[in-house]
C-alpha cells in the first residue's frame, strides 16, 4: 500500500537500492553530466549530421541564422517565412536573439536544452511525490526519467522536445501541487508552463486550457473531499484560459481550429506518412471515415506512441537503437496497470486531474500523426504520469521485503537524502 500522509519527520517504509536514499540533486547532477556528455560527443562528432537523426536541429540553427541577419541587418536581409508571429515560435525567437546577440553560437542553445531536460526528472520526482506520498516511488520516478533514453537524447539536440516536455511536466506538478495544497507556488508553475506551452505548441495549450478545468470536475464528483478545490481550479484555469484567447487571437482564428477540421487532420496524416518513420506501408486509415478506419488510427498511433518500433525494418540502425527503450516500455506497462489501480484505489483525488490530460494528449497525439518519429518526442511531454504508474505498480509489486530508513524532508515536505 502507498504511505498515507505522515509527519516529516516519521520513519516510512520502504527502501531504495542497497543502502541509504542518495541525494535528489546528485541524480540531477549526474543527468545533467549524461545529457551534457551526449551533447558535446554530437556536436563535435557531427554523427547527427552524418546519420541524418535529427532535421528540425537544422531547421532551427538555419532560422535562427536568418533572424540574426535580418536584426543585424535592420530589416535588409530577409525574415524566415517560417516565423510569423510570437505563438508557437518562441523557441525560434529564442535561437535568433541568441544568435543575434553572441553569435553563432549553437552550444549556447544545446546547453539551454540540457539544462532544462535534466530538470525534468526533478519535476517528475515531485509530482510523484505528491501524488503518491511515497519515497521509494518518487526516487523511482527520477532515476527512470534521468536516464530515459528518449530524454537524454533529445535533452542533447537543438530541438524544443526538452522544453516542451519541461512545460508539460510544469503545468502538472503545478494542477498536482494545487489539488495537495503542497506549495503556495502552484500558480506560477501553472502560469509558466502554460505560458511555454503557448509559445511552442499553441494547439497544445488550447486543449490544456479545456482538459485541466474538465479533470477537476470529474476528480470532484469521484473523490467529494476535492470537490471544493477542484472547482475554484476549474474558474481560476478557465478565467487564465480565456485570457490567453483573448491576449492570442490567432489560437482560435488560424491555427487551433484547424485540429478539429478531420479533413484538415486526414491531410497531415498522408503527408506525415513518409520516410523510415511512417506507421503505415499503404493507404493511410483516416480518422472519421468509418469505425473500422478510425479504430486502425488510433490502434497503430498507440503502438507507435508507446513502442516506437516498426517490425518490419527492424534492420534498420534508428530501430535498432530504440530496442532498449521499447524493452523498458513493455516492461513498465504491465506495472503500470498495476500502478493505475493502486492510485484509483487510495491516491485518485490526485492522480486523475493529470492522468485525465495525459490520456487525452495520447490519443489525440496518436490520431493526429502517421509517424513514429514525432510520436516519440511527443512521448516525452507525458512520460511523467505513465512513470509514476509504473513505478508505483513496481514498488507495490516488490514490497515484501523492505527495511526501514527515516528520510530527511525539507520544509516543503519534498525528500532531500
């Protein structure tokens, strides 16, 4: 059984690997140095560029190049067609001003996605913490996600996965942290990440602004001691919601409606079904089109979300060197149905206000794409909640034999060592 609420300084059971919980910051420290190591090997090595793993890399380095010119040219060189405004493009405003500022420079912009993808472990540790009130779970939680292939990887590229997965991560420790009354800082995460999330993946915070309001009234009407809370969450997120639509027109006007136009949605599906990553090796199922159509879309995005691995190219070099992560994936699956109903049973006023936005993402990821590369990166903005199950259903599963420590907590009740 999960650990209900206990003072700080009470001896819980449970143990970690041999010997005495580690240091929370040196887990981070070493995922930081993994992901740092990783990056340099890439970036003087140029093995991206000469396995072709990564475009969008070059895609931004050569945007970032071209807003540099045109600031230092002062509007003579030409603006990069890509960029049109400041919704869903931050990250190229971002590489342009550094650009523009230090140069061509991109380990500047590599280290910023180090940085940020190894403090994402740190932001699953503590909403597993919370969520589960559990030491031996939430260090669980961390180790998985320091060391999660996908997230090392991509923490070591210039692409915005990192980012985007540290927004997402953000926003749900902050909706967890409300629901737990764990910090007085909920409200800056949430504004934060949301305020990320619009700048990188605008569709994205549009349907956050609806599920996150949506998981709280139904976590109220499954758990009645929430229900309070979880409607003041429900008008303070739909009060910032409608600001955001408001502040950001073009959310609603060009690009957002766009992904409930299923003819708008079938057409990005053939398009994306190219290369060695496409999910399909015929006519593509459209969603919408029958019953049996839709259920082939949502059958093999979800295999390709979770699994990556297409069978029939398993000779391929990519699908070779994503075997390793696929074996940890199978593997924490079986855990995380265990994982899911232990929550429901004892934790479900805290789990389902995130695990309701994260299954969502997942199925709309998985209809809306026709190729295994992106739903890989996709992956990583969610992977938080889906560790939290399957470590909880782990821990839980292995808990016959335990010793007892007595865990130090700082002031905000978070395991320090």
């Amino acid at each position: 059984m999960l650990h209900s609420a206990e003072p700080m300084n009470s001896t819980v059971s449970g143990d970690y690997v041999a010997g005495p919980v580690y240091s929370i910051s040196k887990w981070i420290w070493f995922a930081f140095l993994l992901r740092l190591v990783l990056m340099v090997f890439i970036h003087f090595t140029e093995v991206d560029k000469s396995m072709s793993l990564t475009k969008d890399a070059f895609l931004y380095d050569r945007v970032g190049t071209e807003m540099a010119n045109y600031f230092s040219s002062n509007g003579q060189q030409p603006w990069p067609s890509r960029v049109e405004g400041y919704v869903d493009f931050c990250w190229e405003w971002f590489i342009g001003l550094t650009y523009y500022t230090f140069g061509h420079e991109p380990l500047l912009i590599k280290l910023v996605t180090v940085v940020t993808g190894a403090l994402v472990p740190l932001l699953h540790y503590r909403m597993a913490k919370i969520v589960t009130n559990d030491s031996k779970i939430s260090v669980t939680v961390l180790l998985v996600s320091a060391f999660f292939p996908t997230q090392v990887y991509y923490s070591a590229l210039m692409v915005r996965d990192s980012i985007s997965a540290f927004a997402v991560s953000l926003t749900l420790l902050g909706v967890v942290e409300f629901i737990r009354k764990a910090t007085d800082t909920w409200p800056l995460k949430l504004i934060i990440g949301f305020v990320l999330i619009l700048g990188l993946r605008s569709y994205l915070a549009s349907l956050l602004a609806v599920i996150i309001p949506m998981s709280l009234l139904v976590t109220s009407f499954v758990s009645s001691g929430s229900r309070g809370r979880a409607m003041a969450g429900t008008l303070l997120i739909g009060i910032t919601a409608v600001g955001s639509l408001i502040l950001a027109p073009n959310l609603i006007n060009e690009l957002d409606t766009q992904y409930t136009d299923l003819e708008y949605v079938n057409k990005v599906r053939g398009k994306m079904n190219v290369g060695s990553g496409a999910m399909f090796s015929g006519d593509v199922s459209e969603v919408g089109n029958s019953l049996i159509d839709t259920a082939t879309s949502f059958a093999v995005g979800l295999y390709f979300f979770f699994f990556s691995v297409n069978p029939a190219q398993l000779t391929s070099i990519r699908q070779i060197i994503a075997l390793p992560e696929v074996a940890i994936v199978i593997l924490g699956s079986f855990y995380a149905v265990k994982g899911g109903f232990v929550l429901w049973r004892e934790r479900r006023d805290v789990i389902l206000p995130v695990l309701i936005p994260t299954l969502i993402m997942t199925l709309g990821y998985s209809a809306a794409t026709t190729n295994g590369g992106p739903l890989m990166r996709w992956r990583m903005q969610l992977l938080g909640v889906y560790l939290i199950l399957g470590a909880t259903g782990f821990v839980t599963s292995t808990r016959g034999q335990t010793t007892q420590y007595e865990p130090a907590y700082d002031e905000q009740g978070y395991l320090i060592g």
